[in-house]
C-alpha cells in the first residue's frame, strides 16, 4: 500500500539588511529556523520551488488593461507529512 501525505507549502523570503556582516549566514539560519521549526511540528522538508507571478493592471471599470503592473518570484518551501 502506498503511503499518502498531505503538504504544506510556505513563503520563503530571507532577509538582510546591507550593513550585515555576513549575509550569506543570515540566510541560512533563517532557512534552518523556518525548516526546524515545521520539522518540530511533524513535517518534512520535500521540496523548494520557484514560481513567477505578473499582476495584471486594471483599468477604470476593473478589466485588465493588458499591461503588468507588477511582475516578481516567489521562493516556496513545500513539507510533507504522512497521512
């Protein structure tokens, strides 16, 4: 019988400042910190994706202009836990 699992998945965006020492240390304890904790909660890290996303202008009656107002990434960890 296969195993099943229920994910969950979460915003990651580290954060620096640009008088940090070493900010590639900063980044990594944040990750860490963020993957400990879900780990102290039962899951498991499974994945980190990465997905782009475009914010479609509106225009004065609320339908799209056709034009990007905002495009940017999202960094997403995915975790799992068997079901």
């Amino acid at each position: 019988m296969s195993k099943k699992y229920e994910y969950k998945v979460t915003a990651f965006d580290a954060v620096v400042l640009d008088k940090d020492k070493n900010k590639m240390t900063k980044i990594r304890d944040q990750l860490q910190d963020e993957m400990e904790a879900h780990s102290n909660d039962g899951w498991e890290f499974d994945s980190q994706l990465t997905f782009g996303y475009t914010v479609k202008e509106t225009g004065c009656f609320g339908g799209s202009t056709g034009k990007a107002a905002e495009v940017g990434t999202l960094y997403q960890l995915v975790f799992k836990r068997e079901i």
